[in-house]
C-alpha cells in the first residue's frame, strides 16, 4: 500500500495513512464523534508520540494501558474520548497480533469475494457494520482491494461515483461533496421525526 490519501486534509497525516493500513484502520476506528480530519490525524499524531514514523501493532497491543492512554490523551487531545479509544486502538492491534501476525493486509490478502472481506472487518473490534462497509469501500475505491463483489458488499458506499463517506474523498472539493451529503441526511432525518 503506498498511495496518496486525502482524507485528514494534512500532508504527513495522510501520508502516513496512504502507506500505513494499520494507520488506516486506526483512523477508521477514530473516527467517530469528531470530525473526519481529526480522526484520521490521529495516527499520525500517535505515531508521532511514540517516537515512530509508522505503527506497529505488536507495539501497540503491548504497550501498557495507561501509558497509550496518557499518549492519546496528551492535549491536544488524539480524540474526543481518548481512554476509550486508547482501549479500542489495543484491542484492535491486540486482534491484528492474534489473527493476522500483526500485519493488517491479512485481512484482505487472500480473500476470495467482497462478502468474506466484509466478514473480517465487521469483525474487527470497534468496527460495525456500518464502518465494515465504509472501509471496504475504502480500499476498493482508493487502495486497489477488489475482490470479486466488494461493491455490492460495500452496499451503497461502494457505488461508482458516490460521495457517502471518506472512500469517496480525494480532495477538498469531494470532501465538500460528502459533507454536503451527510448534511442532506441529517436535514431529511430531522424533517421524518416532525
């Protein structure tokens, strides 16, 4: 994996993220209840902590708790919620080490279809169903994982020409684009509940 992503909207943070799937996963699992350009700083800003220009997964899943914890919580601050994401981030390294050897292109290396793909990272600690398909979508649009299906699998967020999450966002102008749908959402929601 070494390719340009956009998606914390700052060039070392994305940089990280574009050659770094553990990174990529970690901005994934961040993000939530903060906006996406802070999740997804957030491992570079980690890594940046540790003392690291990338992450490693043994490293993070041996780390001790409270210390990783005072590294997420560190003003400024990696999340909203950093003890409870610095306990997600381990559990989610902790998985990686027991499955895949630490090396998260094991989750996608050998699958055969997008639905067994799904399977694995719907079984990721902190990943739902939801955040299953975003990153799919994810590495299917941008990263160049395809297997037979991942669209489908993807449901609406692997749709060709979308702007539904951060698969889509290549840049300021999509980010627009994504926000202005997610904004729509919102609106339509609120408007169902009157």
């Amino acid at each position: 994996m070494d390719v340009t992503l956009h998606l914390a909207q700052d060039p070392e943070a994305d940089e990280l993220l574009g050659r770094s799937p553990l990174a990529a996963l970690i901005g994934m699992l961040l993000d939530q209840q903060v906006p996406m350009e802070w999740a997804f700083a957030g491992p570079h800003t980690i890594a940046t902590r540790l003392g690291s220009d990338d992450l490693d997964a043994h490293e993070i899943a041996a780390y001790d708790p409270d210390a990783f914890a005072s590294v997420l919580s560190t003003k400024p601050a990696v999340h909203r919620y950093p003890g409870s994401m610095a306990k997600r981030i381990q559990q989610l390294c902790a998985y990686l080490v027991e499955h895949y050897g630490g090396d998260p292109t094991g989750l996608w290396r050998d699958v055969a279809t997008g639905g067994e793909l799904l399977k694995r990272l719907n079984d990721l600690p902190g990943f739902g169903k939801q955040k299953a398909q975003i990153f799919l979508a994810l590495l299917g649009k941008q990263l160049g994982v395809r297997p037979e299906g991942w669209r489908e699998a993807a449901g609406d967020y692997g749709a060709a020409s979308a702007y539904r999450s951060v698969a889509d966002i290549t840049g300021p102008g999509s980010l627009r684009k994504v926000r202005a749908h997610k904004q729509e959402l919102k609106a339509a929601a609120k408007a169902a509940a009157k």
